[in-house]
C-alpha cells in the first residue's frame, strides 16, 4: 500500500506483497522494500544508476538517493559533480520528509510511522554528513539508529536481522563523526567495526576503509619524524606518514583476529599498503640520486630516506615471517589431527618445510639492508632469529624421513635440531628480550627428544618385523601378531594378488643332436652332369669332338 501524496486521505494499491492491513491500521514495509528494490535493482552490483526508479514517494526519496550516491562514485574522479552530489541528498531529504508527514495520519500504524521516521534521519543524517556538520549528523544517525534498535528488539528474528543489518551500516558514520569532533576512542572502534567485518570485501567494508583512510590523513598531518634503532628519520611522504600510523592498528587487528582466515586477509591488507608506500618511497629515491648525481655530492653516509626505505622494507619483511610462522602453526595443527578421510590430500611436513624456506629467505634479506651492516645488535637478533627457524625447519625434514621410514637419517636431523636450539638457548642469554616473538625452542627440545625415543622403538620393531616379513599379506603371517592400521583401511594387505610364478613340470621337448655327427655316402653318380655351355661346346658338338 502507498499514501497518495496529493491527499492523505486515499490509499492506492501498489504491491499485495507489502501491503500490511491491521486493525490498528495501514502499513508500509519501509525498510524491507528499499533493500529489496536495491538488491534487484543493481546495488548488488554497486549501480546506482539502474537503481533511478520511481515508487511513489518512498521510490522518489530513494531515487534522489541513488542518483546522489552515483554522483559521488563519480567525484572521485570530477569534484565539480560534488555541488549537484548535494542538491540530490537534499531533495532525498526532502522526500523523506514528505513521507513522513504523510506517515503522521491516523490510519497509519505505529511501525511504519517509526520507519518512516529513521528513513528521514537516515536521509537527514547524510546530508549533514556530506556537509560536515558533524554534530547535526551524529544527531540524526543517532536518532535513527535508537528507532531501528527499538524495532529490532519488538518484531520477530527475521526483521531483526534488518533492523541490525542497518544499524551496523550507519554504525562506522556514527564513529567518524564523533572523531572529528574530538572523539579519540572513536578511531579505535573503526578499527574492531573493521576486525568484525572479517577483513573482507563488500559495501561495508569499503566504506569503513575509506573512513579509516581519511582519518588517518587527518593525523598524518601532524606527523613529522620516526625513531627506529636509534635513529630519528623525517618522514615528508604523505603515503608514508599514514601507513606508520595505521601500523599499530593493523597489528592490534591482527592479533585479534577471530580466526585464521580473517588473520590472512589482514596480513595481506598490510603486505599490500607497504608495498605501495615502499614503491612510494623508492620513486622519492629516484629524484634523490638524480639531484646527488647533479650535485656531485658523495654518496657515503645513508640518507634519511634510503634509512626510511630500509625500516618500511623491515616491515615488510617481518610481517612475511610473521604471517607464514601463523599459517605454520595452523598446519601443524592440522597435521596432528587424525585423517578421516582417505581421498582427500591432507597437511604433509613437506608444506611446512617449504614456509619455514620462506621465512629464512625474508630474514636474510634482513640482514643486508642499508644502514644497518655495521648495527652488531641488529645482526646478531637477525642471525638468532634465523637459527630458531632452522631448528624448526630441520625438525620437520626429519619428519618427512620418519614419514618413509628412514630411521638413521630422521635420528640424524634431530639431533641437529636439538644443537640448534641449545644454541639459541646460549646466544639468548646475551640478547635480551630477543625470543620474546618466536617460537619456544624449549618446547622443540621437549618435542623431539620424545620423538628420538618413540623413533629408536620404531626402528627396531620395524627391523625386526622387516624381518619376520611384516610386509607380507596376512595370510602368511598369521601366527605373528603385528599392529597394522592398514588392515582396517580401503586397501588391506591380505592376500597377494596376482600371485607369484611357481614352477611346474614341463611337456619334453626332443631334439636331433646325432645329425651333426652322421657320415652320409656320395651320391656324385646319382646327379646328372650338365653340359659346358657356350659356342666352343656347341662347335665340339658338330664334329664329334665332345662324344
């Protein structure tokens, strides 16, 4: 049902569907008919355009919506198309407006009456969000965030999830308002409304970025320098300025993360905005040498930016090595569990091994960046770093031999995990505070020396089977009791099939061995002699000479 807007008094039939006939009096599924028309309409999809359509004056309201937030996809790229941005949230305003007057009459029940309320506040609220008044729109998405709470909690579970879907939308706008004026905390609540949106892609989450981005900007603004390893560097990259500002967020995000594929997508977020503050820093590095080889200037001393360079690279790095150590401990989980199913690939030692190649590689990188070679502290953590994970990634090698059963080699590698630690173990007493972010190696030591043991049981059982025949199918070791899980699974050793060749008694063969050795009689008299031929025979023929 709709309210005509020329006369309060008469009610038009529009859509069955919608329509909600009470005693109590008229209704009009406000907010369920907009997310319907924008689903179906091309919002899915991020088009706006498709989205102009009319319905009344709810669809008039919403189409002056749509066709503004278009214009503002498009001043991205043209600012001149901000002023008619405005004009169209105005008149969207307007229209709300309208639609809650007519809401205000008496044949009208209660529900829509309040929908049509947060509708115009919402509307309201977007326009002095655009302005930024902030306060005005604070006041607005409030209002309207309490209307749609307040109806979340009095209708059934379906339409909940409606009313709270919407309020976490107007939720981040909220927050952004309050930052600016004068909300610390608020920044802080961006981040977790970012951290429970999974770290995925979508409407949301673009809009929390771009709140996120712009508040960033703002303090970046006051942003001048950054210490790290002793060393004070300006920092007059803008890009520059807003990644070190966000770092500490990024990082707190992560670590609280709910689960490991939201962690995944955050490390990737972090990889991918210093790499393109990285890349930002190298084309400044650029016009430096340009300006050193105008200037003649000596290149000795690292400069201020190449340093910057080098403590955005060590960022990089060690988030590499921070985001492959997760994933490793997720598959040594993994690896732990028991298998279900057969047909399916599972975690191997091999997959860890290649993560831990990662790691090593990343930290040897670090070890040679510019400014810091002559750093001891800096290079001896790097090398402690590094033999932590070599133990880790040797423990794993002989894991793959145990996997095969080549028991002298796997005994072999542990002990050299167990040197390595010991020497981290070592090293560590001079080096405060150095293995505070790796992994326990005493854990490790723990870990393989029950494993030397359970392996010396297993090479000796196995070489005692081996030679009893414990690779032979049941049927020929019966009387020998073995443990075999094999037996139980989808290709069990029973029998041997095909079978072995045996040999069986032949049909004889004979054969003329006396023929070589037999003395046949000439039989010269019993071949007939032929004829000399040619013209001579044939002349001694003619005079009796042959006879």
């Amino acid at each position: 049902m709709a309210l005509d807007k020329q006369n309060e008094g008469k009610i038009l039939p529009m859509d069955e569907n919608k329509e909600n006939t009470t005693e109590d009096g008229i209704g009009l599924e406000i907010l369920q008919i907009i997310k319907d028309s924008q689903q179906q309409h091309g919002l899915r999809h991020g088009d706006y355009q498709r989205y102009r359509y009319l319905l009344l004056v709810l669809m008039e309201a919403e189409r002056a919506w749509s066709y503004a937030m278009q214009l503002k996809q498009e001043a991205n790229t043209e600012p001149r198309k901000r002023f008619h941005l405005l004009s169209r949230l105005r008149k969207a305003a307007k229209h709300g407006e309208r639609l809650e007057k007519l809401c205000e009459s008496p044949r009208v029940d209660a529900k829509t009456k309040l929908e049509a309320q947060a509708y115009t506040s919402y509307l309201s609220g977007m326009v002095r969000f655009e302005l930024q008044e902030w306060k005005a729109a604070m006041e607005a998405f409030n209002k309207c965030k309490t209307i749609y709470e307040k109806l979340a909690s009095a209708f059934t579970e379906e339409l909940a999830v409606l009313y709270h879907q919407r309020v976490e939308e107007i939720s981040p706008n909220i927050r952004y308002c309050a930052y600016n004026i004068g909300d610390q905390n608020a920044m802080n609540e961006l981040m977790q409304m970012r951290l429970s949106a999974g770290g995925g892609g979508g409407m949301m989450a673009e809009k929390l970025e771009a709140l996120i981005t712009q508040t960033r900007a703002k303090q970046a603004a006051t942003m001048s320098e950054v210490e790290w390893r002793g060393r004070t560097v300006p920092v007059k990259i803008d890009k520059a300025r807003i990644f070190l500002l966000g770092l500490g967020d990024n990082e707190a995000a992560i670590a609280q993360a709910a689960n490991e594929e939201t962690k995944e997508r955050l490390y990737e977020t972090l990889l991918a905005e210093c790499r393109d503050t990285i890349q930002a820093v190298r084309e400044e590095l650029k016009t430096e040498a340009k300006q050193r080889e105008r200037s003649d200037e000596a290149s000795g001393k690292v400069s201020n930016l190449q340093f910057l360079h080098s403590y955005l690279t060590y960022i990089k790095l060690w988030t590499v090595v921070k985001r492959n150590e997760s994933m490793a401990h997720m598959l040594q989980a993994k690896l732990k569990e028991p298998q279900t199913d057969e047909n399916k690939r599972g975690p191997r030692p091999q997959d860890l091994i290649r993560l831990y190649d990662i790691i090593l590689q990343s930290l040897a990188e670090l070890s040679s960046l510019q400014g810091l070679e002559e750093d001891h502290t800096f290079q001896k953590e790097v090398a402690l770093k590094m033999l932590v994970y070599k133990a880790y990634r040797c423990f794993f090698i002989a894991q793959s031999y145990v996997l095969v059963k080549k028991w002298s080699e796997a005994l072999v590698l542990y002990e050299r995990v167990l040197k390595y630690a010991k020497e981290v173990q070592s090293k560590a007493k001079s080096l405060n505070n150095s293995l505070k972010d790796l992994p326990d190696v005493q854990e490790l030591i723990t870990e393989v020396n029950a494993e030397k043991y359970s392996l010396q049981a297993a090479a000796i059982l196995g070489g005692y089977l081996t030679c009893k025949g414990s690779h032979f199918p049941l049927c020929e070791r019966l009387e020998t009791f073995h443990l075999d899980p094999t037996l139980v699974g989808k290709q069990p050793n029973l029998v041997q099939f095909p079978p072995d060749f045996q040999p069986i008694p032949c049909k004889p063969l004979f054969f003329d061995l006396a023929l070589n050795h037999v003395a046949f009689p000439p039989l010269d008299d019993k071949v007939e002699q032929k004829g000399k031929g040619g013209l001579t025979g044939y002349i001694k023929g003619i005079f009796g000479f042959g006879s």
